[in-house]
C-alpha cells in the first residue's frame, strides 16, 4: 500500500465512486430503518452530527456527515490501493472502518463501546453496512476504473 498520483480525471472518477458508495448504502441504510430491520436506534451520521452540535437535527444532515465519510474512504481506497483495486483490500478497508465504529464512534455518540449500552446487536448490525461497503467499493472500482483490469492482465502476461 503506498500513495498513488491520481490524474484529474481519476481524482473525479474516485469522487465520483465515493458518491456513488455513499448515496446506494444511505438508500440501503434508510431502507433498513424505516423497516425496523436495523438495530441501530438512529442512522449512526445523524448521532455523529447530533453528538457534534449538540442539537437534535433532521435525518438529510446525518446522510449528508454519512455521504462525506463514504467518500472520504472510498477515496481513500482508489487512492492507496490504486494499483491493486482488489476485493481482499476492498474488505480489509471496510473492517477496518468497522472496528473504528465500534471503538470510536459508538463510545461517541453514547452507545458505549461496541455499541454494548444499547445492545450487542449492534455489533452486527455495523458489520453488515461495512460488508456491503466493501463489495460496492471493489465492484463500483472496477466499474469505474475498468483499464486497471486491462492493465494488470497485460502486465501479467508479459511477466
């Protein structure tokens, strides 16, 4: 893992994944809640943002600080991992995310350390949307930046 010189175009085109991430799990997200299906209380983005201003506020800001951490990471990952774009890595950044839920930010928002003081099943339910974070970013990644496929197939075969 090292850091990559992205070009322009594919400064916009990590932008352009990371909204992509952000925008399919904040559906899936919100989906999952009206339903009752999560056992978080609240989208984890709204008590962050709640947390941070003390205030109570209405669900588009928690999706808006959820959008920017999605993409941030997901940035992240083109930018780190721009030569091996790889499920292995796309996973092993989604739980290491998942653990900085867990130990940061549910201690942050009051739902103690691995969301324990309101139930361990929230430690689940932060590793389901992380999983599915991973599989989007390796899949939007390699919808995006197909030439990096083509690339390493060329450069393995003429190794």
């Amino acid at each position: 893992m090292m850091f990559c010189n992205l070009s322009r175009r594919e400064w916009g085109r990590a932008l352009g994944l990371g909204i992509a991430n952000g925008v399919a799990l904040s559906i899936i997200m919100v989906a999952m809640i009206k339903l009752g299906a999560s056992p978080l209380p609240k989208p984890l983005g709204l008590a962050f943002a709640e947390t941070v201003t003390g205030r109570t506020l209405p669900l588009p800001v928690g999706l808006l600080f959820h959008l920017a951490y999605v993409t941030f990471w997901s940035m992240a990952f083109v930018v780190f991992f721009r030569e091996a774009l790889t499920l292995f890595n796309a996973l092993l950044l989604a739980l290491v995310l998942w653990i900085g839920v867990l130990v940061v930010f549910f201690p942050i928002v009051g739902w103690g350390l691995f969301g324990l003081a309101v139930g361990p099943k929230l430690i689940v339910g932060a590793l389901v949307p992380h999983l599915l974070f991973g599989l989007f970013l390796w899949g939007l990644a390699h919808a995006i930046f197909p030439s990096l496929e083509r690339e390493a197939a060329s450069g393995s075969a003429k190794q």
